[in-house]
C-alpha cells in the first residue's frame, strides 16, 4: 500500500526511526513544509499515523503499519 503524507504544518516533521521498523519503506529525511512524502506499506495492511509537538525539537511523525481486523 502507498500512502502519501503532506506537510501543511508550516514546519518541518522529523520521521521517527520506527516508522521503518515494521517494514514501511520511505525516506528518513524530515518533511519540509509544503512537501509530500511517500510511504510504502507492506501488503495487507493500513497506515495508524501518530504526529506529536515535541516542543523546541519540532515536530514528529510516527507511520504504523496495521494488518485489518478479521
């Protein structure tokens, strides 16, 4: 699965290192304001996306993949 992230924020969002953990494949890099980035999720499954303020560090984001419920 593709998922797509867009930084409206107005500041830059480091990915934190766990987001490729499970197998999602995408650039580490941080996310500068206005710009998209590309997640590659393992098949099956669906992104659980966390974001959080981690005050003068910035912002962070967190892409999860998650297999659906059967």
């Amino acid at each position: 699965m593709k998922f797509i992230y867009f930084n409206d924020t107005g500041r830059r969002v480091a990915v934190h290192p766990a987001t490729f953990s499970d197998g999602c494949i995408g650039s580490r890099e941080p996310i500068q304001p206005l710009e998209q980035r590309l997640f590659e999720l393992p098949d099956g499954t669906f992104p659980m996306v966390k974001m959080w303020d981690n005050g003068e560090i910035g912002l962070s984001i967190l892409i999860t993949p998650m297999k659906e419920a059967e």
